[in-house]
C-alpha cells in the first residue's frame, strides 16, 4: 500500500476531525508528505552502509531490499504513533 494512503487511513481512524478539517483547507496532501518525507529519507538511507555496499550483487540487493523494508515499517510505526488521536478520552480531573 502506498505509504500516503497508509498514513491517510491512519489520520481518519485516528483523528477524523482533524483530517477533514486539513481536507476542507486544501492541506491534506501537503501534511501528508510532510510526514511521509523523513520515512522516505530514511528508506533512501538504509542499506547504504560500506558493508552491505561490499556484498555480492544479489545479496546487496536482498540486503537493501530488508533495510528499505524495516526502515519503511519502523518510520510508519513512528509516524502513526505521533498523528493526533482523538479516540483518546480526555482526562476528568
């Protein structure tokens, strides 16, 4: 799935309010890729360490293809845990 509609499926479980009011603004889009752009830094980063570099191609590939992949689902849990949560109850103090 792609990583924009993932983290826009995340937003309207999360935070349907605040989703369609960043929808009614026209900025939907734009919050999205900006919490999307550090995910995909950090996939474009992963698997280019000298080690995995140094490996024989098909094993480079395999390599860079693991490292995309958790970077890819570590960021995506980062992201979606920092989205606003209106399901959250407010404290009754």
């Amino acid at each position: 799935m792609n990583l924009l509609k993932t983290l826009d499926l995340a937003l309207k479980d999360r935070a349907p309010k605040f989703r369609e009011e960043l929808r009614a603004a026209g900025e939907l889009t734009r919050y999205l890729r900006e919490t999307a752009d550090p995910i995909l830094d950090e996939i474009g980063r992963s698997g280019m360490d000298k080690k995995t570099q140094a490996l024989p191609y098909m094993e480079k590939v395999r390599a860079m293809n693991a490292a995309a992949a958790v970077a890819r689902e570590i960021g995506l849990s980062e992201a979606i845990a920092n989205l606003p949560d209106e399901r959250s109850p407010q404290s009754q103090d």
